[in-house]
C-alpha cells in the first residue's frame, strides 16, 4: 500500500505544539482592516489552538 499523503491546504496552516495541540492562525486579518478596531486587529495577529472537536479531523488531513 502506497504512503499516505499530507493534505498540502492543512500542512500550511497548521503546526503542532511541543506538547502535541494543533495552532492555527485567526481569520480576517487579511484585508479591509479599516473598519477593524486597533484592538481587535491586535487579537487577531495572536496564534491560537484548534478547538476540541476539529483535532481528528485535522489530526487525519496532517497524517499524524
């Protein structure tokens, strides 16, 4: 049987942590930022960890 491929969309957006939890990016951080309070647009620059119940969804796509 042929290895499993990484799904190349996840392996860019995702990377594991040293203690095995998934980061992720916040979304809308990419344009029409005007609108967007200081704050808010500070928020969204931080990491974050993926939520409980995506992981083996995502867990699947990176082949871990």
């Amino acid at each position: 049987m042929p290895k499993m491929k990484t799904k190349s969309s996840a392996k860019k957006r995702f990377k594991l942590t040293g203690t095995g939890q998934i980061k992720r990016k916040h979304a809308f951080k990419s344009h029409i930022l005007t609108k967007k309070a200081t704050d808010r647009k500070r928020r969204l620059t931080q990491s974050t960890l993926v939520h409980s119940s995506d992981v083996k969804s995502i867990k699947e796509q990176l082949v871990l």
